[in-house]
C-alpha cells in the first residue's frame, strides 16, 4: 500500500482512484488521502474525476497527485481537464521490490 494525496481543485461529484483495484473514496472535495496497491508488474493509474459543477469557458480544473513511496522519492502528478478529468500514468517507480 501507498499513501497518497489527492487535492481537488474544485467539488466533484464522483471520484475514482483505479490502480490494483478501484477506489472510490467517500470525500469528493478538498482533500482526499488514503493508501492505494498498485500492480507490482504494471505500476499505473487511472483517475477519473466528475465534476459537481460544469467549468465555465476557458477554466481548467485540475487533481494533485502526491504518491509517498516508502523509501522512494515523492511523486507528484497534476492531471488538467477543460471537463471531467478521466486520464491514468504509468508510474515511475515499482510498486514492490
């Protein structure tokens, strides 16, 4: 297991975190953190995030990932939409040793 944080650059209706397995997290603004699995022989993950409100024209919302490897480096991804945010990035580092 990983801890992550993840912060919401605006409420969201639905958040989904899916690595190893799906995780749907029961606060939807702010921020979130929790531990995830990932997949030892294929570290990725997806994000999907469903806005509560629709952007207005031109704004961008975004999702901070922080990953907190124990004895690896911090990982920091921002994932950036015009919309809902439904995207995933093969992480640099292996999930287990």
């Amino acid at each position: 297991m990983i801890p992550f944080r993840l912060i919401l650059s605006d409420p969201a209706s639905e958040v989904v975190i899916d690595a190893a397995s799906p995780l749907r997290p029961a606060t939807t603004e702010g921020v979130i953190a929790g531990n995830v699995e990932l997949d030892a022989a294929n570290p990725s993950l997806g994000l999907i995030v469903r806005w509560k409100n629709a952007a207005t024209t031109g704004e961008h919302r975004f999702a901070k990932l922080t990953l907190e490897p124990p004895g690896q480096a911090t990982f920091t991804h921002v994932f950036d939409a015009d919309g809902d945010i439904d995207d995933f990035i093969e992480l640099p580092f292996p999930a287990a040793k």
